[in-house]
C-alpha cells in the first residue's frame, strides 16, 4: 500500500546533509513495514536489527559504540556486509537500548556514509527519562501517522476519486453528485476501519468489519500493555483512567478535556503526568486552546484548556465499541457523539499533513473547533459531522479577527462564499 513516508524517505536518502534518521510513531502505525520496504526497493541490502525480540543485541552496544567497532560485529549478526552508501541500517524497538541511540551521535559525526533509520514505537516516553542520552541535533526525526484519508483511498483503488477530490479543492467546484456520495460512503468507512495499515490491509482485501474490528482490538490490549511495561507503577493505574476517559469525554457537547469527568474529585496535579504519558506515547493528540489566533500561535496558548483526541479514528470507534453499521448508515443512537468523532477525525487529518492544530474560544462561548497556520496564514476551521454549515462561533472570529479565509468542513459539497471556503469532510486531507 502506498504511504506519503515512502516520498520522505527517498528525499532523505538523496539529501547530501542526511543525518541518521528516527522513525518515531505509535505501535502498528506501520514504522517497520514502511522502513523494510523502502530499503528493500532503495538499497542493495538491509540489515536488521530488533532489540525488542533479540534482547542480547544490547551487548553489543555495551562497551564501544564507535562505527568502526560496531559495524563488523553488526554485519556479522546480521550475516550481511554492511556497505556505506549500499546498505540500509534498521534498528528498530531503539528505545530498548539507550546506548544504540546514542551511538547515532558517533554515526552522524564520523560515519555519515553509513544510512540508518531508526524505529520506536515509544521514543517520547523513554527520551524523556532522566537517564536517558539523546542525540541532540545528531538526528533527522519524523513522526508517522496511521494512514490518512487519501492513502485509504488509494488503498481502496481509488486514484482517479482522489484525483477529483483535489481539483474540486483548488477551485472550490462541487463534485458531481454522484461522485460525492461515493466519497462520502468512503469517509464514513474510514471513520469505522480508520489509518492502522493492518486494518485497512485486511478491510480492502475482505470486507470484513469483524476481521478489521478484531485486528484494533488487539492493538488497544497492546497500548494496555505498553502502559504497564513502560510506565511508573504508581501513574499505571492513573493512566488507564484518563485512556478510558477519553471517549467519555468526546460524546460531551463541550469536547474540551474536564479532568473532574476522569473520576470524582480529580485534579490536574494527579492526573497531568498521565495524560503526558498518552501524548508522548503517540496514542492520544492534544490540542491546546489558542487565547489569541495570532503568531506565533504557541506563544498564544492556555496550557490549562486541551482537548484529547485518538491518534487513530477506528481505534476511536473501536474502544467505544460502536456498532459499524450505525456509522455506515448514519443512526441517530450516535447523535450524541457524532461531533467528537468528526472532531477527532479532522485532527488526524490535520496531524498528518504537519499541522500543529489549537482551538479558539471567545470570553462569551463561541469557539471554532480548529486554528492552524497554512502558508503563513492563521485559518480557522470550523467542522459539522452533518450538512449543517450554519457557524455562529466562526462568524464571530472572523468578524473579530478578520482572517483571509476559513474552511468549514461538513458533509456539504465544495464551494465558497466570499472568505468562507466549504469542504466535504472527505477531502479533509488536501487542507
């Protein structure tokens, strides 16, 4: 299946300047799969190397970690000659082995001929452990996302609808009907099977919701388990209770995170080195409220308003258990929580496309779901689940700040009017 990484990672072999790469991700996003395949059509030869499933391989980054020691041994486990410029270096599960991580530094400086990627599915937790020694500006890093709508539909063998969907969005010109409830059939399948490459693989090929819903069951029991193994033992418990929350609070008409809803008398002293286990593990996004829609928008955040959304829309549906046929056929018994779904899905969206996203809310109420910085522009995007574009929240921000444009996203047809740009939820990855 085709992935947006794969054209990352060939300008990143081409670059002059390349520095050990590190793949970082949450579990099954498809950072192995992704990493092998590339080396495999890009490279004469891979070795691989996982310190999740050889544990001894941490020996050997014990003593020495210096290039010329390493790779004889290396090429030796591996069975391979490994070639500068030739071979494909893969350590994956890094994270296991701080010393391997730091022997990066020593590649980036004396042996840059060499090409590395690294792969963790757990890097932000455990680079920021005290003990932990990061390569600071020794590394290239780049996040992966699950697939997004355009590759599900590409995987879905649909290149010529994408094709449609992107000129529709250039030239704010509606799609013909038909082809737009086509679409919009897609979205809603994507909402059920979502990124996870597993999932999307096993969907295409079968058709099977039980299959697929099986395949993200396992991997929620995964994050289960990732919570035990790589966490303290006293925030465990803690950080089972704000995952488990998370769903709770997106079918609230206000999605704003409320710590008093994780459990009764809940403070954010408690609970704040939970929910910064979620995020840095890649299981949850955050998005901070913006004070001001001004740049830099970081420097205009609340520290203390976020929301928490899934990092996967069908993990999402999955661990709230909903019923497929109630999101393909659109049952009011999901009413209520409709808009956190959309919600959730136009931020994974936005994720994948390198957008940092917050949310604005005026002193009296009115808020706009999402705020980003699109070529040096501060957009404001206001999202339906249905095709209800009536925006009371976003015709107050735009009469106080005056934006270019803003984008309303719903079910709606593309089209325009005036500042105000409207887009199809499916198309939520050309923004």
């Amino acid at each position: 299946m085709y992935r947006k990484m794969d054209e990352y990672l060939i300008a990143w072999k081409n670059d002059p300047y390349r520095k050990p790469l590190i793949l970082q991700g949450a579990r099954q996003v498809g950072k192995t799969y992704s990493a092998l395949a590339f080396g495999r059509e890009h490279y004469e030869s891979v070795a691989y190397f996982n310190f999740e499933t050889t544990p001894g391989l941490n020996k050997t980054f014990d003593e020495d970690i210096s290039p010329d020691r390493l790779i004889p041994i290396l090429s030796r486990i591996s069975g391979k000659s490994i070639m500068k410029e030739r071979t494909l270096m893969i350590f994956d599960e890094i994270q296991l082995c701080e010393r391997a991580l730091t022997s990066l530094k020593y590649f980036c400086e004396s042996a840059p001929e060499y090409h590395i990627i690294a792969a963790g599915s757990l890097l932000g937790v455990a680079v920021n452990r005290e003990e932990f020694s990061f390569p600071v500006g020794k590394v290239d890093m780049v996040t992966m996302h699950p697939m997004d709508m355009e590759e599900f539909l590409l995987a879905s063998d649909e290149k010529d609808l994408v094709t449609r969907i992107r000129q529709c969005f250039g030239t704010d010109t509606p799609m013909p009907a038909a082809l737009h409830d086509i679409a919009l059939a897609y979205y809603r399948q994507y909402l059920v099977v979502g990124g996870m490459p597993e999932c999307v693989e096993k969907y295409v090929a079968t058709k099977d919701l039980v299959l697929t819903r099986h395949i993200q069951t396992m991997i929620l029991e995964s994050y289960l388990n990732d919570m035990s193994k790589y966490n303290k033992e006293n925030e465990i418990k803690k950080t089972r209770y704000c995952y488990n929350s998370v769903t709770v609070q997106l079918s609230k008409k206000n999605t704003r995170f409320q710590y008093k809803l994780i459990k009764k008398g809940a403070r954010a002293a408690e609970f704040e080195n939970a929910i910064e286990w979620l995020a840095l593990s890649g299981i949850v996004a955050r998005i901070y409220r913006a004070e001001r829609p001004v740049k830099p928008l970081d420097d205009n955040k609340d520290i203390d308003a976020f929301k928490i959304y899934f990092s996967d829309i069908g993990l999402l549906c999955a661990k709230k258990d909903i019923v497929p046929e109630d999101i393909l056929y659109r049952s009011a018994d999901l009413d209520d929580f409709k808009g956190g779904m959309t919600e959730n899905y136009v931020c994974i969206q936005l994720a994948i496309n390198g957008y940092t996203s917050y949310y604005w809310m005026s002193d009296r109420g009115a808020e706009v779901d999402f705020v980003i910085q699109r070529s040096g522009r501060i957009i404001p995007i206001e999202v339906k689940s249905a095709d209800n574009v009536k925006a009371k929240s976003l015709s107050t921000y735009i009469d106080t700040y005056g934006p270019e444009y803003a984008i309303k996203l719903s079910t709606k047809n593309f089209g325009s009017d005036g500042n105000r740009k409207t887009v199809p939820l499916y198309a939520a990855f050309c923004i």
